[in-house]
C-alpha cells in the first residue's frame, strides 16, 4: 500500500475527529441554554477539550507542511492563527462565573469551527481522490473524456 493513501487517511481520521468535537461543544453549549447541564460541569468537560483540538489541527498543519501541501496549509493557517490568538488572550477557557454572558459568542465560534472542518473535509476527500485516479488508475481512465450532453 502506499504510503500517501495513509497519509490522507490519517488527515480525514483526524479532521472527523475535529468535527465531532466541535459538534460535541456545541450540543453541551446548547444543553448550557436549556439548562440540562450544570456551568461547573461543563466548563470541567470543555476545557480539555480545547487543548486537544488545537493539538491535532497543529498535528494536521504540521502533516501538511512535512508533506509540502502549501495550499492546505495555507487554507488551515487561518484557523491555526485564530487557535494562538485565543491561547495566548486566554479566550481559550470557559469560566463557569461568565459562561452565560458569552454563551453566543462560543457557540459562534464552533458554528465557524464546524463548517470550516466540514469543508476541509470534502477539499481533503477531493484531493485524496485526485491522488488515487492520477496515480493508481489505468491510462486509459486518465484520458477519458467525460460526455457534455
């Protein structure tokens, strides 16, 4: 097997795991509006959480950058400055005392996180298909012509 296909497998592994944990964020936010859930518990439960999606999209930029895929660094270099700027103003813990006076603000937040991985997500599964048809595929596939009807 080549070593690319894991490559891209390991990038959208990673990119669902950074979906699922925003959607995860913004369903215990939206459990924080409708008072399911405590402010204390759920500060306890997003705090870590943050560190960790910070450290697997700077494990993805660094793939992307090992693997000189400048286009998808780029594109996750805005996300990756957005990440340091929130870590380094401490915007990246959630205080129980003042959670729901910013409440809008984090739920933006991941709304933008979410569709930002969601579209990566299908560039990434595009790029990865683009790698299989122009490496693995027959001549013939790669100079078939698609009928315009």
């Amino acid at each position: 097997m080549d070593i690319f296909i894991l490559y891209w497998i390991l990038v959208m592994v990673i990119t669902a795991g950074l979906v699922s944990a925003s959607v995860f964020c913004i369903v215990a936010l939206t459990d924080l509006e409708a008072d399911l859930v405590n402010p204390i518990d759920l500060a306890r439960r997003l705090n870590p959480l943050f560190s960790t999606d910070v450290s697997f999209h700077s494990a993805l930029c660094l793939l992307f950058l090992v693997n000189f895929e400048i286009t998808l660094l780029l594109i996750n270099s805005v996300l990756f400055g957005f990440h340091m700027y929130w870590l380094f103003t401490g915007q990246n813990k959630i205080f129980a005392a003042d959670i729901f006076k910013l409440l809008p603000v984090y739920k933006k937040r991941y709304a933008i996180k979410i569709s930002f991985y969601i579209v990566t997500f299908f560039l990434y599964l595009y790029w990865f298909i683009y790698y299989l048809v122009n490496t693995h595929a027959s001549p013939a596939l790669k100079t078939m012509k698609i009928p315009v009807y």
